[in-house]
C-alpha cells in the first residue's frame, strides 16, 4: 500500500513532466522488487566470496548504526540489490550560461534540490541535452548510493560494494542520518549533518573494532580541492556580475577555467603531494553546471562538531538539539550554525 500511496503523490502533482515521475516510481519499484534480505544471499552458496565479505561488513555497520550511533532501527540496509549497471542513477545539473546559481526543481517530499535524477543514464543524457539546448550549461553526476528518506527500506546496492572499509560503513551512517532527520529545502544543512554523522560514525566504528582512527588526510585534501573549486565560483560570479558584454564574460569565464585547470596541476603535484584522484573529474568538460555539488556536504560540519561537544557527544542529545536547529526559520537556522562553527 505505501508503494501504491507514493507513486499516487508523486503523479498527481503539478510538476513538469508526469513521464519523469514515472519514470522514478518505476525504478524505485524495480529496485524493490530485485531486494534480497542481506542474511539470504550470504547463505546462498553461490554468493562470491567478495560479495559476501563486503555483506558481512555492511551487516555488521548496520547494527552498529543502531545500537551505538541512535540511528533508525529499521530494514533500511537489511537487504541487497545486484545492478545491471555501474551506478544506481544519474543526477543531472543546470545553471544559466552566465551564472553560478542553478536550476533548481522541486518534490513533494525532497523539497527544492539543485538536480533531477534517473534511474537510466540514457534519459539524463536526453535531459542535459536538453537543458544545454536552452542555452544552460549542464552536467551529469553519477549516483552510488541514495536516501528514500524512510519511504521505503533502502537496499545495499552493488555500486557501493567497491569503496573501502570506511566508505561503506560511512555511507550507511550517511544515509541513515538522512532518515533521522530531514529539512525541506535546506540541501547544506541536511548534508552537512549527514556528513558530520557519517565522519563522526566512522571514527566509533573504527575505534569499536579496535582499529586506529582515521588519520584525516583525505579530509584534509577533500577540503583543500573543494576550496580552490569555491574559489573559482566564487570568480565566475564576480564575472558574471561586471559591467560588459556577454561575449566578454563568455572569454573571462573560458580563462577562468583554464587558470584553474593550472592551478590544480600545481596544487596536485606539490601540495597534494602527487595525489591523482581528482584526475577523472578535471579530465571532464568543466561549466558552472559541475561546480555545483561542491561545497553542499561540508558548509555546517565543523558547526555540528561544536554541537555534538556542546552535546556532551551524546547522540540522542545531539539530535534533539539538531531537530530544535531544523524548526528555526532558514535565516535564523544559519545565523546560530554561523555561531557554531565559529565557536569550535
């Protein structure tokens, strides 16, 4: 029934394209309908042995999730889809030519995001041909893992099978902390609290397993890339904002990406000491479509750091104060995370 309720709410609203909402109630039902509980397929015997050491693992950060961090105890992360493809789905990115801000669309339970998903790579690719037709830059994201928000009980899926350890784990804790709380409308607070949840999660798991803790120097190089690509948006729309011409800023906004393309092989081979991981990305054609998944999943988590201290590092008091954060007025909202994090 709650299957049927929810394809119900989602066609009858009066959003652009009743073919794009069925196009997800499809795949959302499809994926269901492929689910296996988790403790079957590790009791089949054909299960590959490297399928089933990653089940055991995620299992095991599953009941974690609950008993220690205060996360939804439920069948979210208690079954198992095999994809015929690389990633669950495709996000698909827009801004005008001429700006940073993007073209945003609106759900009846999501609230208003800076993409649109899907579930076939075919159908996103149709999308930011479309949307690059109409004059915007356009990118398209791959997706390995997403939140139902509770809806429905979210599957392990294989696309998450090929991360570390810690990503796993992570992304479960992430995922969860999504079903724990969620504000309509505000993309940086809800994935800035699900990625100090995921970070803050790990360090327990690892500590739990008696394993050393993280030594951080991802996150050091995440946060230096994510700045300098900060740094060049917030170029572009100084650019954009000047007195002159579009053909001026169209030939200031080429040079800017160039410069930045500089920059990073500088950075990559000094400061990162050689680290190629953001090769793939800088190898794509950049716009200001691309820039904008930066930035969303880090703004506030030094902010919920100070709470969860502020918390005594107790989750449920810790949620409860983040719950109080999520009924204040956005401007309100921002104005005591600002404080937060400058009180860490």
């Amino acid at each position: 029934m709650r299957i049927t309720a929810a394809i119900l709410l989602l066609l009858i609203t009066g959003c652009r394209s009743i073919g794009y909402y069925a196009h997800v109630a499809h795949g959302q039902v499809a994926l269901l309908n492929e689910r296996r509980p988790i403790s079957k397929v590790l009791g089949d015997p054909k299960t590959p042995d490297t399928v089933r050491k990653r089940l055991e693992l995620a299992s095991e950060a599953r009941r974690f999730a609950s008993a220690k961090l205060d996360l939804p105890d439920n069948r979210s992360y208690t079954y198992y889809v095999q994809l015929d493809r690389p990633w669950v789905a495709w996000n698909v990115f827009a801004t005008p030519e001429l700006s940073v801000a993007p073209v945003t669309h609106c759900f009846p339970i999501a609230g208003c995001v800076a993409y649109r998903g899907y579930f076939r790579k075919d159908l996103a690719e149709r999308e930011a041909a479309r949307e690059t037709a109409l004059g915007h830059d356009a990118a398209i994201g791959e997706v390995p893992a997403y939140s139902t928000l509770g809806w429905f009980a979210d599957p392990v899926l294989s696309s998450m099978l090929r991360w570390d350890d810690d990503e796993l784990a992570g992304t479960i804790f992430h995922e969860l902390a999504h079903q724990k709380l969620y504000v309509k409308n505000d993309s940086s607070f809800n994935e800035s609290f699900a990625t100090f949840v995921e970070r803050e999660g790990v360090r327990q798991w690892r500590a739990s397993r008696n394993q050393p803790l993280p030594d951080g120097k991802d996150n050091v190089l995440e946060h230096a890339f994510t700045q300098q690509v900060l740094a060049l948006r917030e170029r572009l729309k100084a650019i954009y904002a000047q007195e002159g011409t579009d053909d001026a800023k169209r030939v200031a906004k080429a040079e800017a990406f160039e410069d930045f393309r500089g920059r990073y092989l500088v950075w990559r081979d000094g400061e990162a000491g050689g680290d190629h991981r953001y090769d793939r990305w800088m190898s794509r054609r950049l716009n200001n479509a691309t820039l904008l998944p930066f930035g969303l999943y880090d703004t506030w988590v030094s902010s919920f750091a100070s709470l969860f201290d502020e918390s005594g590092r107790s989750w449920p008091a810790f949620f409860a104060r983040v719950k109080a954060l999520s009924k204040l007025e956005p401007e309100e909202r921002m104005r005591k995370l600002e404080s937060l994090r400058q009180s860490l």
